[in-house]
C-alpha cells in the first residue's frame, strides 16, 4: 500500500481539512496517508528540506521558494476575504505608527509578515522580532511585556486577541481587499510533491478533495471534534466563525478569483522587490 506522507498544522482550519484522512472516515483505496503537525513557520522550513512530505500544507508568501519541487493544489486553501491577520497593540493607534516599530511576527516565511511589509512600505520598515505561536498566546505576552510595541496575530488568535486586552491597528486582510478591488487574500495553501507523479498527484488531489468535502457536509461533527482536542478556541461558535473564514466553499476551490488573488500577491510582491520573480501558478488536477 502506498504511503502519502502530509503535514499540517495543528490550527482548527487545517484539522477541519484532514480530519477524513486522520481518522479513517473516507476510503483512501490503494493510499495510506501518514499525517504529522508542525506550526506554521515550520512547515515552511520543513517544505524546502531534504525531508519534506508528498502533501504539506504551508505559507502562500513561501510557495515560490519551493515551486521547483512543488505544485499547488487548487484546494485546501485559506483565504481571507475582507477580513485577514490582525495587527494588535495595548492600546488603539493608527497604522502609521507601525513603521519602525518592533512587531511581533509568527514567521518570516509567512504571508501576514509580506503583505504587512506591502502595507507598511519601504521607507520607515518596521523590525520583525520572531515569537512562536505554541502556546498561541506568546505573541500577546509580548506585546503586554514590552519586548514589542505591536503583534501580528494569524490563525485563531485573530479571533481571541480582545480576550487578552489587545486592541486592533489594522486587519490586513481589510486592507488587501481595499487595495485589490475586493480580491480575496491567499494566506495559506497546500502543495504536492511534483516528483510523485502525475497519476498519483491526481489521485491523491482528489482525495484530499474529499476529505474536505467530508468536513463541509459534516460540519457539525467536525466541531465537536475539534473541541475534543482542546485548541485555542473554547466553543462552538468561535469554532464554527472561524471556519466560516478559513475552511469553506473556497477552500473546495479557489475559483477564479482565488487563483487572481495568488497572482496579483505574487506580482506586487515582485513589484515591491520582496520576491525575485513570478512562481509557477500551475495548479494541480
């Protein structure tokens, strides 16, 4: 039996996608799939290395880094449409004071860190200081101990950061959508292994296709299990306003404006000189 091996993070939004595979509750035919979890930037790093999975689940903003061993799918997406990561601070302030000033970031590899350095601009750049997001509330201890003066909040912590007195400075993802004509915003993404193959790449697409499917007509369940896990969020509505955001029908395909999206980000990151040139948009069956 052929094993696929796929890495996620542990954020509500991916489990939601794979939780048909994890627990065994599609039939995966010839396939066994061998799932790990990482956080966010990690998965990146794991992504450009010698050991990276058939299937990996990764920052849109790091996807021309490893466009050369790696093709996207055209499912599996998260997108912030209208809404995105947050930029939170212990008090109100207005976005111009984010230049110069110390953020806290979940990643340099991450989408949030390149399209807040699109919004911030190059002249007065802001000083990225890396904070991990397990335990998911480090990046809100630093900005309340001062080690720095805002933090950049992606995945639920864009949803819990009132809960720590932090105040909003800007969503990018509003942003994004003011300066794009309403396009959505492509933050995170899962790519294949183009080494695989094309009848393998095309069978395992279509089973992750299926899983997510899965979690959409069984959506109610699927909250329940991921409470069971005991994440970040405590109950089922922030769960369920959550995956409203992030794991919906535009994650069973971008469409055509999903697929603008990613090209439009990549061509004004070119513009802006934070990416050398254009990836592949060759997206999987």
């Amino acid at each position: 039996m052929p094993v696929i091996t796929l890495s996620c993070s542990p954020d509500a939004d991916d489990l939601f996608m794979v939780r048909a595979l994890l627990e065994g509750q599609i039939d995966t035919g010839p396939y066994r799939f061998e799932i790990g979890m990482s956080p966010t930037d990690a998965l990146n790093g794991l992504a450009a290395g010698e050991a990276a999975p058939d299937v990996i689940a990764l920052s849109v903003a790091h996807y021309p880094a490893v466009a050369g061993r790696f093709q996207l799918l055209p499912h599996g997406g998260s997108l912030g449409e209208g809404y995105g990561p947050v930029v939170v601070g212990r008090r109100p302030a207005p976005i111009s004071a984010l230049r110069g000033a110390r953020i806290g970031i979940p990643g340099s590899t991450t989408t949030a860190w390149l399209v807040l350095r699109l919004l911030i601009g190059s002249d007065q750049p802001a000083e990225p200081v890396t904070i991990s997001i397990v335990p998911h509330a480090a990046i809100f201890d630093a900005v309340k101990e001062g080690r720095v003066d805002y933090g950049l909040v992606i995945h639920e912590g864009r949803l819990t950061y009132e809960e720590h007195g932090m105040h909003s400075i800007v969503d990018i993802g509003e942003w994004w959508s003011t300066q794009t004509d309403g396009l959505p915003l492509p933050l995170g993404a899962n790519a294949i292994r183009r080494g695989l193959g094309d009848e393998v790449i095309r069978d395992v697409s279509s089973l992750y296709r299926r899983s997510i499917q899965h979690a959409l007509t069984h959506r109610d369940d699927a909250i329940a299990w991921l409470l069971a896990r005991a994440g970040p969020l405590k109950t089922a509505e922030q769960v369920s306003e959550y995956l409203a955001m992030y794991a919906n029908q535009r994650t069973l395909d971008y469409g055509p404006a999903g697929v603008r999206g990613l090209r439009v980000l990549f061509e004004r990151a070119v513009a802006a000189g934070l990416l050398a040139q254009m990836p592949p948009l060759d997206l999987a069956p």
